[in-house]
C-alpha cells in the first residue's frame, strides 16, 4: 500500500515538474519567435530600399542614353538641315542662270529672225540682178539659155575629163606609192621565207627494152599478150619501127605510171603471157597505191597539215603523177600551202588555216578525169564531202576568180597559186598559146581611139602603146591606160599581171643655115 502511495506521489511530483518544464520551454519559444519576425521585417525593408536605389540608378543611366541618342539625332537633323539649304541655294542660283539664259535665247532668235529677213530680201534682190545679168549676156553674146547652157556643157565636160586625169594621176601615184610598197613587202617576205627548186619533174611515158626481139614478145601471138596488157592496164601501148622504146599513152597519168612500171617488171621478169601479166599488174597496182598514200603523208607532214582525211590524203598523192604547164601540182600545191601561211600570219590570220587552204585549192586536179566540171567545182566538192571547213571549200572553189570571194583566205589562197605560177621558171607555154596571147594584147590596145602603134614585151607582162600627142594629151594618157588594163582584165586569162604603159611624145625640130 505504502508502495502505491509512494508511486503516486511520484507520479505527481513528476507531472508537477513537467508542467513546469512545459511552460519554461513554452515562454522561450514565443520570445523567439517576436524575433524572427522583427529580423524578418528589417530585412525586407533593407532589400526594399536597395531595389529603389538599384531601380533609381538604372533609370538614371537609360535617360542618360536616351538623352545621348537625342543628341545625335538632333544634330543629323541639323546637319540635313543645313544641307537642304545649301541645295535650295544652288536650285536658286540654277534657276537664275536659266533664266538668264532663255533670256538670251529669246534675244538671240529675234536676231536670228531680222538676220533671215535681211538674207530673204538680199537673196531676192540677188535673184533679180543674176537675171538682169544673164539677160544682158545673152543680148551681148547672141545666145539663148539652151545654146549658152550647151556650150557651158561642153566646156565643163572638157575640164571635168581634165581633172578627172589628173585625179587618176594624182591618186594612182599615192595607191602605187603606198600599196605597192605594203604588197612587195608582205609578198617579198612570204617569198623570201618560203623558196622552193625551179625544176619540176615530167611525166615519162616511154619504156626502154633491151632488144626489138622484146617487141614481140610483148605483142604475144595473135597480140594476146598486148591486148591483155592493154585491158588490165587501160591504156594503150604503141610497139613502133622506133629502137628500143616503147610507148605508153593513157589520159589518167596515174595509170600511165602503173602500165610503164608492170611493163618494166614484166621485161624484167621475162614471162611474159596473160596470167602473168594480170599478176603483175594487180601486184603494180597495190603498190602504187601504197606509193600514192606514203606521197600525201609526206606532202601533209612537209606542209604541217593534220586530221586529214584518208581519201583527201590518197587524192593529194595523186598529184604527185599531174603536171600543169610542166609544173608538178603536188610540189605546186605545198608551195602555195607555205605561201598562203606566210601572207596569213604577216596579216595577222590564221596561220594554220591558210596553210590548209593553199594545200587543198588545186585538189579537184586528181579526180577531174573522173567527175564534171571544172577542177575549183570539182575540188570543192570533194573538200565539203569529207568534212573540210567553209573557208578550205571556198578557197577551193574560188581560187581562180570563179565565185566572189566571201572570205580573205581564198584571196590569199589566189595570190599565193599566181605568185607560185608566175615565178620564174615554174611554167612553161606552147609556142601557139603564147603567140595568141601577144596578139590578143595588142589587139584590145589597138582598138582605142588615138592609138599608132602597141608592142607586147617581156612575154605578155607588159604592153607599151604609143599614141598621137595631137590627139591625147598627158592626162587622157593616164585615163587610156587605166581603160585598156580594165579592158584586159574582163576579157583575157593570164597568170600574175600585165602592165600598161601609154607613151606620147613630142619633137620639136630646128633648122640652122
């Protein structure tokens, strides 16, 4: 009992003195409380007021930036300003000028105005008196206007044929002062690096036998052998009383030299019958065609032609085997070729398409046996054919004057082929067509009015006419001269140029006693 009791009391004791702890820890709970709040308080009244000042700081510095761009923009403003007033000035002093300036238009077309009144009554007056004039000439001289006018005519045309000579002189000097200089240093250059032999091969076609016993053998019995001969070869064989040749005659040259060189063979050989022949023959003909190839390369390569085509290679070959006055065409071509180059270049041109030009003009001469028409169609035709250029088929085609020229490189190509045809030695006449040409010389010269004699030397190139003093004086000389070489030109062929010289002479003689 007493152990409850004292537990009790215990208890109590122990829930007095918790009551007591309780309200101690209570009082110092609520003293710190009050002063967190008062702490708290201060502290968001420090952070209030350092947000004013911070806002107040950063407005300060915006009003400072805009007062700054306030400023700038002001004195654009003022700087426009002052420049619109500079240009209203200028407007102003412009519009002053101008109108000074109409001012003194309209001044001047009222002056203008009395001036061509003036002019107006003066030319009337002019008028009037030229008339009067003219009526008196016509009382003094007893003519009337359409005599007057005829033999005012008359006169002028006297004096314009007068000066219309001397005209003719006076620039015919300067053209041959001045071209004949520029020409005969372009040509004598292109000439002068291009310098080929004035030989040039001729076609043979007679064969050398050993004995006249080979005649016949050749001829074959019955004349099988020569009858075979002649059908593979096409050509015709002439076995004559002469010693020790035969001849072959053929129009193509080229199967000419194929028959000579199997005859050759053949003579060699000695087996002379039908199966051999057309053996041999077949085995020329390979090899000649090999030969023709192998002579177009080389003639390119020596003129520096490339991307040729292989048929226009074989045709050039060709040539090789036609002559033209005596004169090889191949070697004829490759000269024009080096010729044509030269002038091109010393022009300023295309060196390599002239070159190209001069080689091809003359190649329609290996196939004119075989197609119509003229060597320059015939060329042409060939070269457009096989892909050449326009310049190349023109040049081709018109080397000869047939066409208008339409580009400078077939002028160059014709002034190349006449300096090539006309050099010395490279050609040579028949005695009938150079006695032609003579005569058709003097005989267009005789038929001008005034001419006593002409005379045709240095082989056609030049023709000297002599004429009466009484009736043509210096300055229709001129004019003769220019007449006949125009004359020459319409209706005669020649190569290179022919000169025209008008003489007239007068003597005046003395007798002493």
């Amino acid at each position: 009992m007493q152990q409850y009791v004292a537990a009790a009391i215990g208890a109590a004791v122990g829930a007095v003195i918790g009551y007591f702890i309780e309200r101690v820890r209570l009082g110092s709970a609520y003293q710190s409380r009050e002063q967190i709040l008062k702490d708290a308080e201060t502290e968001s009244e420090n952070l209030k007021r350092a947000r004013e000042l911070e806002a107040k700081e950063e407005l300060l510095a915006r009003r400072e930036k805009l007062e700054g761009e306030l400023n700038v923009s002001r004195e654009k403003l003022r700087q426009e300003e002052r420049a619109l007033d500079k240009r209203e000035s200028t407007l102003e002093d412009r519009q002053g000028d101008l109108e000074k300036r109409e001012r003194m238009l309209e001044t001047t077309q009222k002056r203008l105005a009395e001036r061509s009144r003036v002019v107006e009554t003066q030319e009337r007056e002019l008028e009037k008196l030229i008339k009067q004039e003219q009526e008196e000439l016509y009382k003094i001289s007893g003519l009337d206007k359409e005599h007057a006018t005829e033999r005012l005519l008359t006169r002028l045309e006297h004096e314009l044929k007068s000066e219309t000579g001397s005209l003719i002189l006076k620039y015919e000097q300067e053209l041959k002062t001045n071209s004949e200089k520029l020409s005969r240093e372009i040509i004598g250059m292109a000439v002068q690096r291009y310098a080929s032999a004035h030989t040039s091969e001729t076609t043979v076609s007679t064969v050398d036998i050993p004995s006249d016993e080979m005649k016949g053998r050749i001829i074959g019995r019955e004349g099988r052998n020569i009858r075979a001969f002649e059908k593979e070869t096409g050509v015709d064989v002439i076995v004559d009383d002469t010693p020790g040749v035969v001849v072959v005659s053929a129009f193509d040259t080229v199967r000419r030299e194929i028959a000579k060189i199997a005859l050759q063979k053949l003579i060699q050989d000695g087996r002379i019958h039908p199966s051999r022949i057309e053996e041999i023959v077949r085995e020329t003909q390979s090899e000649m065609d090999e030969h023709i190839n192998h002579l177009g390369r080389e003639a390119a390569d020596e003129a520096g032609i490339t991307n040729l085509h292989e048929k226009l290679v074989y045709l050039m070959g060709r040539l090789h085997f036609r002559t033209s006055y005596s004169q090889n065409v191949l070697r004829h071509s490759i000269e024009v070729c080096h010729l044509t180059g030269l002038l091109a270049e010393q022009l300023g041109l295309d060196g390599t398409l002239a070159r190209r030009c001069g080689f091809l003009h003359d190649i329609g001469k290996a196939a004119d046996h075989e197609m119509e028409g003229g060597h320059p169609a015939i060329g042409a035709e060939l070269l457009k054919r096989y892909g050449e250029g326009p310049e190349v088929v023109h040049a081709a085609a018109g080397h000869h004057d047939d066409i208008r020229p339409e580009f400078i490189y077939t002028v160059l190509t014709a002034s190349a082929d006449a300096c090539s045809a006309s050099r010395p030695g490279a050609r040579r006449e028949t005695l009938e067509k150079y006695v032609k040409r003579l005569e058709e010389l003097e005989a267009i010269a005789c038929g001008f009015p005034g001419v006593n004699q002409v005379y045709a030397v240095q082989a056609g190139r030049e023709v000297r006419v002599i004429v009466d003093p009484k009736d043509i004086n210096d300055r229709e000389a001129a004019k003769m001269a220019r007449d006949i070489a125009e004359t020459i030109e319409e209706q005669m062929t020649y190569p290179g140029e022919v000169r025209v010289v008008v003489m007239r002479e007068t003597r005046a003689m003395g007798v002493a006693k």
